[in-house]
C-alpha cells in the first residue's frame, strides 16, 4: 500500500515536471500541444476511489494550471477525465469484474481495450480544454480539429510510456 502511494506520488511529480519544462514548451505549428500529465489519471487503479480520482484530479490539474498559468483550465479538464473516468471503467469492465490490485494497462487489459478507455478518455479531456480557452464558436471547426491532433499526439506518447512500464512474463 505504502510503495503503491510512494509510486503514484513519483510518478505525479514527475509528469507535472515533465509537462511543466518541457512540453509545455513544445508545440507542432501552434496547432499541436501533448498533454502527458493526464497518464497520471490513466495509471490509477481499479480500486481507487471516485472521490480520490477527482481529488487527485483535481490537484494535478491545478499544478499543471500554475506552470502553464491557465487559471483552472487544466484543472477542470482533469476533473471532467477523472469523473468520466469511473463511468467509463463500469461499461468496460469484464463479466467477472477487475481483478483486484491490477491497473489499467495494456499488460493486464490488452491492447484493444486499453487504446479505447485511452482514446474516450484524453479525447473528453483535449475536447474540454481546448473549448474552454477557445471559448468561441466561430472556431468549432478549429478547435476541434486541434483536440483531435493533440489527441492522436498525447496516445502516442502514452503509448511510448506503456512500453517503458511493460514487464516481460515469459521466462527463459
């Protein structure tokens, strides 16, 4: 339980740093943004609780809001993925439930799966965000073609940190 909270609180300092110095730097045209820190609300397990997610939602997008000085838009974009989040597990959970003390991973839950419960869930959280500091309508079309290409970036780059977490089973 302690190296499980010692582990998660690792890995929030480190993605808000991340995003903080570095990819709140990067931008593909002005048009392109990746948003990792939002692998943080991914990584949770099962178990964890709703108004955990949100708590810690809430928190990592608040942290995120100071580096970026977006006054709450981080911080609302997360809450929305961390509420979504709990709804989204109940429709995708498997006949027998979660195993218990497993995460959300492509190691445990498959490829398939974990590309969709990924893709629903940082697509709400890019749409989100990237209405709200548009905030025009006259920009529909606009926004969310950058929703949708920051998306595709942000699931590469989870992707790449899956392989990293990927531990072999097979032994020799």
């Amino acid at each position: 339980m302690v190296i499980n909270v010692l582990k998660h609180s690792g890995l929030f300092i480190l993605l808000v740093l991340f995003q903080g110095l570095i990819l709140n730097n990067v931008e593909f045209g002005g048009y392109v943004v990746p948003f990792l820190y939002v692998v943080f609300i991914l990584a949770l397990p099962f178990e964890t609780p709703s108004w955990l997610v949100l708590v810690l939602g809430f928190v990592l997008g608040i942290t995120v809001d100071i580096f970026s000085s977006t006054l709450g838009m981080h911080a609302s974009a997360s809450v929305l993925m961390a509420f979504a989040r709990a709804y989204l597990l109940k429709m995708m959970a498997p006949r027998g439930g979660y195993e218990f003390n497993s995460k959300p991973n492509i190691q445990f839950m498959g490829l398939a799966w974990y590309s969709l419960y990924a893709l629903i869930l940082i697509f709400s959280h890019h749409l989100f965000l990237f209405y709200l500091e548009s905030f025009k309508l006259t920009q529909f079309f606009q926004t969310f073609g950058r929703a949708v290409a920051s998306t595709f970036f942000t699931i590469l780059l989870v992707f790449v940190v899956q392989l990293f977490n990927y531990k072999s089973t097979t032994k020799s």
